[in-house]
C-alpha cells in the first residue's frame, strides 16, 4: 500500500482517491489491519490542508451488526475526521438463480429444474461433510466480498490474511482439489469481476499469526475478536481440511517459521493454468480440465458415453459427491444486477 495512489492529496485532487474496500471478519488479523489502516489515515489527516488519499469502506458478511457499532465507538474520536464506512450485508443476498445439479454414478455433470427454494443456511446444510460446508461458506463470503466491492465503487479490495493464513490457504486449496485457484486468490495483482477491474492486496502477508496475536493485545483489540466455532470434534476425521492445516502451522510457527514463508513463497510463485477454460456452474471458478476426463483413468465405474451438460470444477465435484446432487445459485448477477439490488436494499 505504498503506492502512489494511496498518498495523501492537497487542493482538488479528491476526485481521483481510491475507495478501498476492507473485508473484517472480525478475526484478529483483519482488526489488525483495520487499525494500521485507520492510524495511516489519521497519519495523512494530521496537516490541516491534506486530504486522505483514500477513502475506506469497512465491511462484514454476516449477521453482526452489534460489533460493528462497537468498533465504531472504540474509533469514534479519530474517525470523526475521516472518511470511513462502515457496513455490514446480509450473506443472504448471495441465494439467487437456485438449480439442482447432480452428478451421476458416472461422474456425468447435469443441471435439472429445481423447484425448491431455499434458504441460505438450507443451501449449505445439504452437504454432510463440514470440509464442504465450509468450503462452500468460503466461496459465498468471498463473493458478496467482491459484490460489494462493485457496488460500493471500491477499486482495490485489501485482506487481513497473515502469512500463515496464506500458507493455510495454499495448501488447503491444493488438498481441495482447488489448485489451480491459488495464483489468482492469494497473490497480490488486478482481477477482472463482472466486468470491473479489482486490484487484491493481502498488506498483512510478510507477517506471522503469532505476530499479529501480539499486536492485538497491545492495541487493545481482543475484546473485539470474535471468538471462533469451537471445534468440539476431537477426531481428526471431523475436522475441516482447513482446520487440520491451520492446526499443523500453528504447531510449527513457534520453532519453524521458515516453513510456512516457503509455503508462501513457493505457491506466491504459481501462475494460473494455460488455456481456455470453462466456468464451474457452483463456484464460477475456471475449469481447465474437466474432472472426468481423469478420474475415467482411475475408475471402472466411469464412462466415457455418459457426457456433462454443464462444467464442474473437481472441487465442488467431491462436495457434492458422486451419485450425490445439490441445489445451488448458477450464475453470478451482472453488474447491472449488483447495482439494482443493492439500491433496493437502502
Ligand atoms: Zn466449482
């Protein structure tokens, strides 16, 4: 974030200041990085010409409106001189354009007419597995992230992962069959969303978990940490992938931390696959190789007359399981479509 466009700016240069947008999940490290940013700006409104070079918007997915008036009081002082919002949308928003899709014995891929409606905690409680509910929770908070990004004008989105956040992430994504996400989820650069150009920082990604358990405590900021879903299930087989990897690198944090910044290092390095790609019909992430093609080699059970109508990545293919379906949103609204809901929802 030390680029030029986030500098301070002097006379008419309002016009230009990037809205950035601050996903806050009330973890430690993205209360953490809420508070540097917080500090920069008051650092750049400390001369009484200087304009903030840009504007913040902070923002939640979830239910937990209550913490947000908290943290805004905790601020209050400081960001009656900033530009800052605050806001907190509705995951729901996410359930739209619900349709089954089923995978067959065969691993052929089909969408068929869906005649349910569902709600979104009903969505997500269709897949047994926890490792699949949340990573399909993963999937919807990272999408109504990146709407509001659209439909709050924001140009840069920048996430609180630590570190060891992203070496959990890289490889948890790997064991998920997610791969070939990596490159364009966990390293820094511009993506295009519904037509609209983001640019993704992760500010927090040289700096350990631990490291940030520290800054919180001095800064005051625990009281404001949501405490997690305690994870009650002692067997490991319970447990989500990303639990069992997290668990594993705050095991080796204290004694090896060399390990996860070559995690790091080596998945920051990744490009995202060559060739043309289609689109999963549940996650809208690219499929460069349709999942049946090798799993045909690895199985009996597999033909290669049962074709796919519609494209799924391996990922959600083993979240909906084989012989298995789902009932789910296909399709991502346009930008139109953001705009227009979100203005109703005001
Ligand atoms: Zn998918």
């Amino acid at each position: 974030m030390q680029d030029e466009k986030f500098k301070v700016k002097f006379g008419n240069s309002r016009v230009e200041r990037p809205k950035v947008l601050l996903p806050l999940s009330y973890g430690s490290s993205s209360l953490a990085l809420l508070d540097m940013v917080i500090s920069h700006l008051e650092e750049q409104c400390q001369n009484e010409r200087a304009v903030q070079g840009y504007v913040l918007v902070v923002l939640h997915v979830g239910e937990d409106t209550a913490r947000m008036e908290r943290l805004r009081k905790k601020y209050s002082r400081v960001l009656e001189r900033l530009e800052v919002q605050f806001v907190t949308v509705d995951p729901a928003v996410f359930v739209r354009d619900l349709a089954k899709v089923a995978v067959t014995d065969e691993y052929a891929v089909h969408r068929t007419e869906n005649s349910e409606s569902l709600n979104l905690q009903e969505l997500l409680l269709q897949f047994d597995s926890r490792s699949s509910r949340q990573d399909f929770w993963q999937q919807v908070v990272q999408e109504v992230i990146f709407r509001s990004a659209v439909a709050h004008d924001c140009s840069v989105v920048i996430f609180g992962h630590s570190m060891s956040r992203l070496a959990e992430e890289i490889l948890a994504l790997t064991v998920k069959g997610r791969g070939s996400e990596t490159a364009h989820r966990l390293t820094d650069g511009t993506m295009d969303y519904v037509g609209c150009s983001l640019h993704v920082i992760h500010p927090l990604r040289e700096v350990l978990a631990s490291e940030i358990k520290e800054y919180v405590r001095f800064s005051g900021l625990q009281e404001m940490v949501a405490t997690e879903e305690s994870v009650k299930h002692k067997s490991a087989k319970n447990k989500t992938v990303n639990e069992l990897v997290c668990e594993y690198f705050e095991t080796v944090e204290s004694e090896y931390p060399e390990v996860i910044s070559t995690v790091v290092k080596i998945g920051t390095k990744l490009d995202s696959p060559q060739g043309m790609a289609q689109q999963c019909i549940l996650c809208q992430e690219a499929v460069y190789r349709d999942p049946k093609t090798w799993l045909e080699q690895m199985s009996e059970s597999a033909n290669k007359q049962a074709q796919s109508d519609v494209p799924l990545c391996y990922g959600c293919l083993v979240n909906v399981g084989v012989g298995g379906g789902a009932v789910w949103p296909v399709s991502r609204p346009s930008r139109e479509e953001i705009l227009a809901e979100y203005i109703l929802e005001e």
